[in-house]
C-alpha cells in the first residue's frame, strides 16, 4: 500500500466519496533523520498500511494540514499513543472531539527540521492549510490548495474536475479561488512557495507530478503571482 516517492518519502492513497464523487486521497509519508515517521493528511489506518509503516520506523507525529483534512486523524492515535496529535490553525476548534490536537501555528517540534519546512497559506479561511518541503527530495507536499486529476476518471468526477479547473492540470480549484478573502496575504504566500527550489509535486488530490514541477507551480499560482509583480 506504500508507494516510494523518493528517499525517506512514501505515500499511500485511499478511494472516498466528497458529495457523491468519487476522489482518491493520499497520505504521505516522511521519515525523518532518526527514523521517526511523519505521517502528513492521514488516511484511514488499514492494518496492512499500519504494518508497511511500522517497518519503515515509528509513526511519531500525525498532521492534518488543513481544516478540511482530518477526518481519520483520530483513527491513528489508539494504534500510536505514543504520537503527537498536529492540526492546521483553527481546526481544534471545529474538532472539539480530539483534546490533544496541537496547532501548527505554534513552535514547531526540533525534530522536523531540516528536513521539513512549512508555509501557511494565508487568506483562504475556510481551508487554512500549511503546505510542506520535503527539502532533501525538494518535493511540495500539498492537501488542497493545488489539484491535478487525470483523465481516467468517472464521467462525474471528469465534468466536475472541468469546471472545477482541475482536471489534467495544476490548479487551485475555482471554488478555492471564490474562497480567498484577503488577495494580498494570499499572494504573498504564493510568493513564498513559488519561492522554493521544487522539483517534485506531491498532491492529496491527485497525482505526483515531477515534470517540470517548479514551471508548474509558477503557472498554478500565476493568478495571485502576478499581484506582486
């Protein structure tokens, strides 16, 4: 159920429904100097996924990136007491059900970096998501913000992903863009990503892109981009 990425980076992806549609998500795997796993927008916890990760090393630390990416973040935690329980900013609040959940606005553990950095991405409150570098890869780990779906989809899921702007291309989907409330702090978080040396592209939604990538991102967030020029 894994899939290697590239070194120390895995991910394993899971079929659900969002209004009907059928969407396939992915949860990525980081596993860090020490051999700690870092567990990114986690997927349901299937017992054979559960065991190809505890090969790989301990699972440490589980993320749900934005206020949207959670909903089987409190699944892992009977399997992995030991693990710390982190949430986008403002998602404590819509899941009062997980006491333990830590804000990634806070200082962050000592442990993730180098190999981790992160931006929040301002201006969108509805999704408040914190986008990751996995640096030694240079790959974007990325919930929501930016989607690609491909072409083999059902007839449903294509008509939507059209409309949606998101379908055999990177983009932020056009509901995210109607959902921007401050352009500015928006465009200057796309400063930042665009900003860093990506290679790789790392999607929740729904692919893993490594075909000029970095040009990629520049023209997924050409529209905010252009702001700062």
């Amino acid at each position: 159920m894994l899939e290697l990425i590239a070194d120390n980076l895995w991910s394993a992806t899971q079929q659900i429904s969002v209004h009907g549609l059928p969407v396939r998500t992915r949860m990525t795997v980081v596993r860090l100097p020490g051999g700690a796993l870092w567990l990114h927008s986690p997927i349901a916890p299937a017992p054979a996924l559960r065991a190809a990760l505890d090969a790989l090393g301990a699972v440490r630390w589980i993320v749900a990136p934005n206020r949207m990416h959670h909903l089987f973040a409190g699944a892992w935690q009977p399997h992995y007491p030991q693990a710390e329980l982190w949430g986008a900013p403002g998602l404590a609040a819509k899941r009062p059900n997980l006491p333990q959940l830590r804000s990634l606005d806070q200082t962050l553990p000592a442990a993730w970096q180098p190999a981790l950095a992160m931006q929040f991405f301002a201006g969108i409150p509805i999704l408040h998501e914190c986008v990751w570098l996995h640096q030694p890869s240079a790959s974007l780990v990325v919930t929501d913000l930016l989607q690609y779906y491909p072409q083999d989809l059902s007839l449903s899921a294509r008509l939507f992903n059209s409309l949606n702007g998101t379908r055999s291309r990177l983009a932020m989907p056009r509901a995210l863009r109607f959902a921007i409330r401050d352009r500015a702090a928006a465009s200057a978080s796309a400063a930042q990503l665009a900003a860093w040396p990506v290679q790789r592209l790392v999607l929740a939604h729904d692919a893993v892109l490594t075909v000029h990538a970095g040009e990629q991102l520049q023209q997924a967030l050409a529209f905010l981009l252009n702001d700062k020029a």
